[in-house]
C-alpha cells in the first residue's frame, strides 16, 4: 500500500501547468475558449484538453484549433 502511495506522490511533483487558448467550431457557430491544465508534458496536457472539449461540445478534435500554449509560471 506504501509503494502505491510513493508512485502517485512522485508523479505528481513532476506535473506542470499548461495554459491552453483556441476556438471551437460548433456546425456555424464558433466558441473561444482558455483553459489551464495539469499534465506530464504539453503533449498530455493537449490530449486531455481535446478529451475533455469533445466530450463537453460533442465535437471530434478536428473542430477544436489551439491557438495559443505554453507552460503556466
């Protein structure tokens, strides 16, 4: 039970706050949107974005354009 513990705690002190900046185009309507999350890298940070925005909106990635990213300082 302790190993599990010392495996989630040092994942979480290697995460970093990625600030993200876009649009959503919903059929003709288009929705811009900011968002701040924690992840490993951009790179998880980004997917998780997409996940949460498509599942939200209903929408597929390809509707969702990132303009803006960057770590948060």
């Amino acid at each position: 039970m302790l190993t599990v513990f010392k495996r989630i705690h040092l994942t979480r002190l290697n995460m970093t706050d990625y600030k993200f900046s876009g649009k959503i185009e919903m059929g003709r309507e288009v929705q811009p949107f900011d968002k701040e999350d924690e992840a490993e890298s951009e790179k998880h940070a980004r997917d998780k974005l997409y996940a949460e925005l498509g599942s939200k909106h209903s929408v597929p990635r390809s509707s969702i354009k990132i303009v803006e990213s960057g770590e948060v300082n």
